[in-house]
C-alpha cells in the first residue's frame, strides 16, 4: 500500500482502530475496533481488503440468522426537504 495519502498528500499515516458502518441496500452495521490507517492530516481512512471481506461476510452472516447481534440501537432518519 503506498504510504502517503491519495487525497491530500500527507505521508504520516497512523494505525488505528475505528468505528465503520457498512451500508447494504438500506441496511446497516455498525463495526467497532476495525483496523485502519488514517491520514494525520485529513482523516482520510485506509482499510485491508481482507477487513472489508470480513465485515461483509459479517454482515451476510447476521441478515442471514447464522449469527447473533451483539446489540441493536434505533436511529431516527428524516428527509432534509421536511424541515428545511
């Protein structure tokens, strides 16, 4: 992987363990603690391929019933066209 931001050219990146939120049609996941390096500068993340496969085999498997979720949250979703 090269080592230095594509978006802003910064070459500190930093490993880190972030929350991402993987989006399926108009379901979610929320996953905690994934591995990333992330741009010092802008914040851009870089995930493993081999994470992606891993959260979406993670994905596939709950909306499927072969696993379990740890915890579910309730998020209020509105349309910016109602209030605005």
């Amino acid at each position: 992987m090269n080592k230095s931001c594509i978006f802003c050219g910064n070459k500190n990146l930093t490993e880190k363990k972030v929350q991402y939120i993987y989006k399926h049609n108009t379901e979610y996941i929320i996953v905690n603690d994934v591995p990333c390096l992330e741009c010092d500068f802008c914040g851009e993340q870089y995930f493993n391929g081999d994470t992606m496969e891993k959260i979406e085999k993670l994905y596939h498997d709950i909306s499927n019933n072969k696993r379990n979720i740890q915890r579910k949250i309730e998020v209020p979703i509105e349309d910016y066209s109602a209030f605005s």
